[in-house]
C-alpha cells in the first residue's frame, strides 16, 4: 500500500508561480514512475507530466517550458514546479504513483490550484 498527499495549491496571480509537493509512503520500493495529473470540474483529468526512477521527466505540450517535476529521494518526495502560470492551469492536481510489482497506480486526494487573471 502507498500513500500519497498533495500539498501547496492556492490561489495565485497569472504569470506567478507555485509549487506542489506530493509526499509519499508506505511500500513505495516497488514504485517505477510517479506523475502529476490535473482535472476541472466536468472534464477528464489529463496528464500533466510524469518523473521516472531514473529521473528523466515527460510534460504535456500545454505546460513544457513552464512546469518542472523533480523528486527528493531522501524525502519520498516528488514536487511540481509551475512558472508563469496562465488562468487556463487552474485545475485540481492529483499526483499519482505506479507500483509495477502489482500494476497498480495510486492516486493522491488532490490539490487546488486557482490562476486569477
């Protein structure tokens, strides 16, 4: 079992920046790829961007150059780094965690972010 928690939405200007945090725990040994999703109200969540074990990052077209995933080993800990936001970004954000000894992905309870304009 892994747990995960979000942490640092909030409410910030466009063009401003934010960073979220997603803490885990629990069998996290067997955890291959950890990644940052995002859903508004009525439509699908989508991918945002993901991190591997090794460390190489994917990203949505919609946030490259803007969004940057990194991860603190020490701390069990995976961040969002999100820069020059756009009222467009406001969504909740979940991260997510696949276990590949069990093929099972873990979902975090979410965090809102809210972009004014």
């Amino acid at each position: 079992q892994v747990h995960l928690v979000e942490s640092g939405g909030g409410l910030v200007q466009a063009g401003g920046s934010l960073r979220l945090s997603c803490a885990t725990s629990g069998s996290i040994f067997s955890i291959a790829a950890m990644g940052w999703y995002r859903q508004v109200a009525g439509k699908r969540r989508e991918l945002v961007g993901v991190i591997s074990n090794s460390g190489s990052t994917n990203y949505a077209d919609s946030v490259k150059g803007r969004f940057t995933i990194s991860r603190d080993n020490a701390k069990n800990t995976v961040y969002l780094q999100m820069s020059s936001l756009k009222p467009e970004d406001t969504a909740v954000y979940y991260c997510n965690a696949f276990d590949i000894s069990i093929r099972f992905t873990y979902w975090g309870q979410g965090t809102q972010v809210t972009v004014s304009s």
